[in-house]
C-alpha cells in the first residue's frame, strides 16, 4: 500500500485497486498487482479476467507528471476476447487521479475508451 503522504513515482501512480468503465466493455474492480498481474472483477466479487502479460508503463517526461501505462485483459466467453488498454494517469493528481486511455481488441480494432478511479 502505498502511503499517504509518498510521492508517487512510477508504477506508484498506477499500482492498486481501480473503479474500471468502459464506453464499450467490461466494467468493475481493476486490480494492477505489483507483480505484473492484471485483474478483473465484477461488482459482485466475480473474476471477469486476467491480463494475458504483465502491465507495462513509460515513465514521465522530465518535467511532466503523466505515467504512460498499457495491459491487458482476457476476457473470454463474453463479447470480447482479449482487451488492450493503453492510458495516462498523473502522478501528481492524489487521490482523484484518473487513469484514463482508450482499449482495442486483440485486432487492434478501436473499442472505446475507458476511465478507472482508485478505489
């Protein structure tokens, strides 16, 4: 976890549970694990899917505070199949920071876009 006060630096910005939705996809708890992982859930706790690699992300420009971030999301037997997420978040927003970006499928066929609130 992540303290209060701590700056957030890197994958710090994006790292935790998130309040994922999407104009055109899934929607629930996002959860990006230190160790890579990416995860999915329902509102109800239900696993929705899982990243088909770990996240990656570009650090912030000199002088800038946006974290670029990109994962992805299998979810399988649904509308969707694999899900490609790429977006930005600032580091410097606090608490009411948003990760925000657009996602694509597996085709690279453009979605929508998507906007995730820390929980």
């Amino acid at each position: 976890l992540v303290g209060r006060f701590e700056r957030l630096q890197g994958a710090n910005a994006f790292v935790g549970r998130w309040r994922l939705r999407c104009t055109d996809g899934p929607a629930g708890t996002l959860s990006l694990l230190r160790d890579g992982d990416v995860e999915l859930r329902s509102e109800a706790g239900e696993l929705l899917g899982t990243g088909v690699a770990p996240w990656t992300y570009r650090q912030r420009e000199k002088g800038a505070s946006t974290v670029l971030v990109r994962f992805s999301v299998d979810v399988s037997g649904g509308e969707w199949d694999v899900l490609y997420f790429t977006g930005a978040v600032d580091a410097e927003g606090g608490p009411g920071r948003r990760l925000e970006g657009s996602l694509s499928t597996g085709l690279g066929r453009r979605v929508g876009e998507f906007v995730a609130e820390p929980l």
